[in-house]
C-alpha cells in the first residue's frame, strides 16, 4: 500500500444529509473525511475533521465505537454522560469509551474544530445514536 497524502485546504466540507438531520443532527456542523478505507485502503482507523460554527453545538449522541477528539482550533464545553461538562480549547485531547453520551457545544468567537478518529475500518459504519 502507498503512503497517502492530501491537504485539509483540498478536501470539501460536508453537511449532515436530511435523514440525519431527521435523526437529531445539528444541520449546522460539518466536517471533512480525512482517512478511512473507502478514502485511501487504510484498515481499523478512521479520521475526520469536525467544525462547529460560533453558538453551534454537537447534539448529545452515543455509538458503539470507541472515539478520540483533539481539539484544533477554538474553544467549547464538552457534555459528558449528560450531566458532566468539561472546558475544551486548542491542544486539547479526548477519550471517549464506547456507548457513553457525549456533545460538544462552542462557547468562543471562532468556529470550534477538531480531528475525530474512530477505530473502524469506515466512517460511515459508526452509527450515531442522538438520543
Ligand atoms: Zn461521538
């Protein structure tokens, strides 16, 4: 397999489809897939990169893969189980077991943004549960 590459400035933002947004997905997110096998063959990982807009927030979900966010760009509060919050800001790194509740809400002037990475072979088997 070759070693892939591509610019984050080169990959387009995408939006939640109607059926998602159905779901409960906040219309106003959007990311960028980055790496997954459907992208470039890699197997067991996946990575995204994740905006929340200024006074925007990622709707409370679960899902059954384990995820991990590093915070980029801006700052929010990270709702954890529902009830316990976390400050978030650039640098910053997090785990997060499978099937526990979790969102993410900017609380700065700029757009919050992150890189997701999920140990799954493609992003679009992570089924998001926003309940
Ligand atoms: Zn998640």
């Amino acid at each position: 397999m070759e070693i892939f590459y591509r610019s984050l400035a080169d990959i387009k933002w995408e939006k939640s489809t109607k059926a998602r947004v159905a779901s409960g997905a906040n219309p106003k997110t959007e990311w960028k897939h980055l790496i997954d096998n459907k992208i470039c063959g890699s197997e067991g990982v996946s990575v995204g990169y994740g905006k929340i807009p200024i006074g925007e927030y990622l709707p409370l979900h679960t899902h059954t893969p384990q995820e991990i966010y590093f915070v980029t760009k801006g700052t929010g509060i990270l709702s954890m189980d529902g009830d316990k919050t976390q400050n978030l800001g650039s640098g910053d790194t997090v785990y997060i077991p499978g099937k526990k509740r979790h969102g993410i809400t900017n609380t700065g002037n700029v757009d919050f943004e992150y890189l997701f990475i999920f140990m799954v072979n493609n992003w679009s088997d992570v089924k998001y549960d926003f309940q």
